[in-house]
C-alpha cells in the first residue's frame, strides 16, 4: 500500500550495484533502457551529493584462477562468461562512476554485501536507509537487497534506476521484491529525489506477506502502480 515516508539523508546511504560498460557493450548482457537507468542514477547521485549522503559503488569482477567456482559458465579459455577479469567492460560507467572520496567495492558474488567492507562502512555511518539502484534487478540488486534486509536495513528500491535484460524481468523482479520488502519502499527517482531532499513523499510500501499476486496479464500494471 501507498503511505508517507520521510528519511534522514544523515541515516542514509546509496548503492550503485555493476553499473558497468559490459551492459551496454556486450551483446550477451545488455540492459533494456540502460540509458534510461543511467541517467535516473545520474540523478539520485547528485541529489545524495548535494545532500550529505554516503555514496557505495560496487563491481562484479569474477576471477576464477583466483577463485574457483562450482557449476560457473565460463568461455572456451578458461575465464568468467560474464565480469571476467582484465575484460576492459567491467569498468564501471563513466557518467555514474564513483566521485573523488567516494566508495567503491569490487565483488566477486551476486551479493554487494559479498565484499564485508560495504557491511562495515554502513555500519560506521550507523545507516538506517539504503537507496538501492543498479543491474540486474532479479539477479545482484535482488540478492544484495534480501541482504540488506537481513542485516536490519531498510531499503528503498528505485524501480526506475535498476534494470534486466528485458522490461518483463525487471518488472517482476520488482514485483517479487517488494513483496518481501519488509521495513522498506518502492518509488521511482523522483520520488527517491524529493525524499533525499528532506520531503515527505507518498511511497510503496509492504503490508503483511506476500500481498502483490501477479499474472502475465496483471505484472506490468502492478509494476507501475508501485
């Protein structure tokens, strides 16, 4: 159900999950409307700049000499299918990349909170909100969001700065989120942006468990009544 949110932008902090050049270079995983997300990201970015907000920026980096992992698709030499090491795509974007100062962790797991040191910044600011933007909504931002929550952090899903291979995945993919969202929120970024500025702002929040049943036919307006 809709109801009003206010946040404090000294509680806050935001997260930007593989905003990387491999989701709008590489053919195999490309972002539906990726420049749509990049410029809403843009936006958020300076309103929690100009704000005071802790900014978190995270890379998927997948070195499997380093690392081996069971069952990991990889391409004929040996690496990563996706986020190898030393593949120049994996650099983050330069429109979103991280200012001077600010965070940036490099993971190897869908999870952001696979890097410990973004769990220990957060901890450091005593964060109580964490703007949540990024790709792809049903893989690493779902994952690093389950995280949040179970580390007692209230999230703020920005439906319009995240981002799937195709409209339908990120739709439900933030259908099955918000679903189990608890203690948090979905807006889109202008409703992420007014709440950064110090407003109170009529948002999407969970109400017991489960509440959103979607089908085929009833996904994309659910999505977009969030």
């Amino acid at each position: 159900m809709r109801r009003p949110l206010s946040i404090d932008p000294a509680r806050t902090a935001g997260l930007f999950i593989d905003l990387q050049e491999e989701h709008r270079q590489d053919p195999r995983y490309l972002v539906a409307g990726f420049e749509s997300v990049l410029r809403n990201v843009r936006r958020l970015q300076e309103a929690e700049r100009r704000n005071g907000v802790l900014l978190c920026h995270c890379s998927y980096v997948v070195d499997l000499a380093a690392e081996a992992k069971s069952f990991h698709p990889v391409m004929a030499d040996g690496r990563s299918a996706f986020s190898a090491k030393g593949d120049p795509w994996t650099a983050l974007c330069p429109e979103v990349a991280p200012a001077p100062g600010e965070l940036h962790f490099v993971k190897s797991e869908a999870s952001a909170f696979g890097s410990p040191q973004l769990a220990m910044a957060l901890a450091e600011r005593r964060v109580e909100w964490l703007v949540v933007a990024g790709v792809w909504t049903e893989a690493c931002v779902d994952a690093t969001v389950k995280d949040a929550i179970a580390a007692g952090l209230r999230v703020l899903l920005v439906k319009d700065a995240c981002g799937s291979g195709t409209a339908a995945m990120h739709q439900t993919g933030v259908l099955n989120l918000a679903n189990r969202l608890y203690g948090g929120a979905v807006t889109d970024t202008d409703g992420a942006c007014r709440l950064l500025d110090g407003e109170t702002v009529e948002v999407w929040q969970v109400e017991g468990s489960v509440p959103l049943r979607f089908t085929f036919e009833t996904a994309e307006p659910l999505y977009r009544s969030l």
